[in-house]
C-alpha cells in the first residue's frame, strides 16, 4: 500500500508546483511540504466521509457524507 | 487569458486523477465503495483550497518582505489544528535531515575525486 501512495505524492508534487501561480518563487522543500498537505487535506476529507457513512450505517460513501463533514474540515483548515 | 484558462483546466484534472487515486486506496482500505460525484466534490474542493493555500502563502512571504516563499510560511498556513501543525513540522524536519545527508555525501565524493586525481598525478611524475 505504501508505494502507490510514493507515486501519488508525485503527482500532488507536480502540480502544485504549478497550482501556486504567483509571482514568487517558490523553495523546493516548501513544494514538497505543500504537497504532503494536500495530501492530507484529501485523505481527511475521504476518512471522515468514511466515517460519516459508517455511522449512517450505509456502504457506499455518498456525496451527502462528504456534504456533512464539508464545514467541519474548511474550519480545521 | 485563454491560455490560463487552458492550463487550469489541465491542472485541474491533475488533481482530479490524484484525487481519485487517493480516494480508491482509502475506500478499499475501509471496505467501502464511493461515488464519482463524491471524488469530484472532494478534488474540487481539494483546487480551491490550494488556491486559498497559494494566496496565504503569498501574505506571509510579502509580509516578511521576501520574494521567495519558505518553509516557514508553509508552517504557519498549518496553524489552524495543534495535530497538523506537529505533522507539518515533523515532515520539515526530516527535510531538512535528508538535505544535510545529501550535502555530506557530495562533499565526501569531491574529496574522494580530489584525493584519486592527486593520486593519479603523483603515479604520472613517478612514471616520468
């Protein structure tokens, strides 16, 4: 499980790189440290849906999960 | 300005196929299944907040009067959650390890590169 993640961390690397359009320069390990938060951003958001659908007790994560936890995550970030 | 909106687009659906992935490993690894919607709803909210990431990072760079944007500044946009704020700190750390490893190791191969050359003009006098 852990290479699959090395490959999308990659990717998030890249395009940040890309996503931060300003007219700064930008260090290397600050890409790398925006990177890693992106990507906890998103696997915060996909485990509390997770959660959220586990205690609506369904097996599928629909979008309303994700609507649900969407407030609480904006604040704690 | 069509360009702009060319490249965005682009990006965006980086982050879309990231996104995506991300979201799989996570949902396989707690047994459950999740909607296309939701990976959507998940990787545009993922865009906008790195827009506002980009914007702050931006403020505290400016504010610092640097031009360019570091570590530092990603530190402080993690401010909000004690949690995240250690991780973030955790990650720079080992950063900042694994860059003083590398220049230790450059530093040791020019001085073997050195100390081989010095070596193969001593072999060369002798010769002469």
């Amino acid at each position: 499980m852990l290479q699959p993640n090395k490959l999308n961390a990659h990717d998030v690397i890249i395009t940040t790189s890309q996503l931060i359009i300003t007219n700064f320069q930008v260090s290397s390990d600050a890409v790398i440290l925006v990177a890693e938060l992106l990507k906890v951003f998103v696997e915060e958001a996909t485990r509390r849906a997770v959660k959220q659908a586990d205690s609506e007790d369904c097996d599928t994560i629909d979008i309303e999960h994700f609507e649900k936890i969407l407030p609480q995550l904006l604040l704690d970030f | 300005m069509d360009e702009d909106e060319a490249q965005k687009q682009r990006l965006k659906a980086a982050v879309h196929y990231t996104v995506g992935r991300l979201c799989q490993d996570i949902a396989a690894d707690c047994e459950k299944q999740i909607t296309k919607q939701t990976i959507a709803a998940i990787a545009e909210t993922a865009f906008r907040q790195c827009d506002i990431f980009a914007k702050d990072l931006e403020a505290f760079a400016r504010h610092a009067k640097r031009h360019t944007v570091t570590v530092d500044d990603v530190k402080l946009t993690a401010r909000r959650t004690t949690a995240l704020y250690n991780y973030i700190q955790q990650k720079s750390e080992e950063l900042a390890l694994n860059n003083q490893e590398l220049k230790e190791k450059r530093k040791k191969n020019a001085a073997k590169r050195k100390s081989k050359d010095m070596e193969a003009e001593e072999e060369n006098e002798l010769e002469d």
